[in-house]
C-alpha cells in the first residue's frame, strides 16, 4: 500500500526539559515514574493508498514504563473527527504502524491498546508556538526554545540525531499548557514539562 505524508507535529510530555527518553534512544530513565506523552500530527499534505488526507490531524498518547525501551506500552490513538470513514481507516493505518513507515518501528513495544476515538482535533503550528486540542480529553500548548543570550530573535535550539519517529530533528520546548482529562482512567497538568516539535515527510 503507497502512501506519502507531509506535515508537523509537536509533542508534550511528564519529563523535564530536556527529555532523557528522547536523548537516549528510550534507553534512559523518565524523569518520573512513568512516561506519558503525547505526539499530535496535523497532515499538510497526503495520499493514503489513493485516499486524500489533506489537512487532517490524529494524536496518539503513550503511557509507558520509566525506561520505555523496555516495552510494555499503553497507547490510544485518536483520530480527526473531520475524517470521513475512508479517510479514519488510512490514517488509522499509518499511525498505528499496520501501513508501515515509522510509527511501525513502536509497535513491537506495545503491549496494550487502549482505544481508538475520532474527535474533533484543533490543532495550531504558528512560528514557535505549538497547539493542539484533542476532544475534551488534551490540551497542549508549547512553545520552542531559545537561548536567553541570543534574544527573543535567536535560532530555536534543536537536538539532532534523534531516533524518532517524526524526525531526526526536534526543537527544545517547554510547555506553557499540558493538561489531561479522562484519558482513559488518566488526568494530568504537565505544564512547564518537556516538548519537542518538527515537520515530518513520511512515505513507502
């Protein structure tokens, strides 16, 4: 099945900044006793096995152990409410890691699936600052950061080299806004926690 997708993402989680999960690989302990996180992708541009996804967004939340390499995640994927049937399946697809392509590269360290939900998901990429509302269960907000001795106008410090799946390239960000509600038996307020955000351009 041939599918493309480009677009960005960002992603909030427990873990202060900067996340040891992200720097290590998943080999290096959470900040905290679990890690939850959560990646939003909002798809600029895309065909999925000749289904149009264009300006579509789907978030996927991750609730696994300190040392997440280890497996054993619990994960829901939550996909636009705007989709149609078509388009729900193509995406639900690619971000599960059935079509492929790097999400694939998780799913041997998933250990449990908790749902998947189309709600309606706003989400909003302006300059340094990264948004992204999924139904009334999350709400992120962050903003990339820069290095306070190159002012306000400074480059947006980045870590690279990263295995991820979004791009090998993320910022450091910090989130002014974090929250969880009913998360499947999960509520939080992470603010001030970890972020990352990137373009990504996906493809088999």
């Amino acid at each position: 099945m041939p599918w493309n997708l480009n677009g960005t993402y960002l992603e909030s989680c427990n873990c202060d900044v900067v996340c040891p999960c992200t720097t290590s690989g998943l080999t290096a302990p959470a900040d905290h006793e679990r890690c939850q996180v959560t990646l939003a992708f909002h798809v600029d541009s895309g065909n999925v096995d000749g289904v149009d996804v264009s300006d579509r967004s789907v978030a996927v939340f991750i609730d696994a152990p300190r040392v997440m390499a280890e497996g054993g995640w619990q994960v829901a994927l939550y996909l636009d409410g705007g989709a149609d049937d078509g388009q729900a399946d193509a995406l639900g697809r690619v971000f599960s890691g059935q079509a492929g392509g790097p999400m694939a590269a998780l799913t041997p360290l998933i250990g449990e699936v908790l749902g998947v939900e189309r709600v309606p998901i706003d989400y909003r990429d302006d300059g340094r600052h990264h948004a992204a509302r999924v139904g009334d269960a999350i709400d992120i907000e962050i903003v990339d950061q820069v290095a306070p001795q190159l002012g306000e106008d400074g480059p947006v410090m980045t870590l690279t080299g990263m295995f991820h799946p979004a791009n090998s390239t993320l910022t450091i960000a910090r989130s002014t806004r974090a929250t969880g509600d009913g998360v499947y038996g999960r509520s939080w307020d992470f603010a001030g926690g970890n972020g990352h955000a990137a373009p990504f351009t996906w493809s088999t």
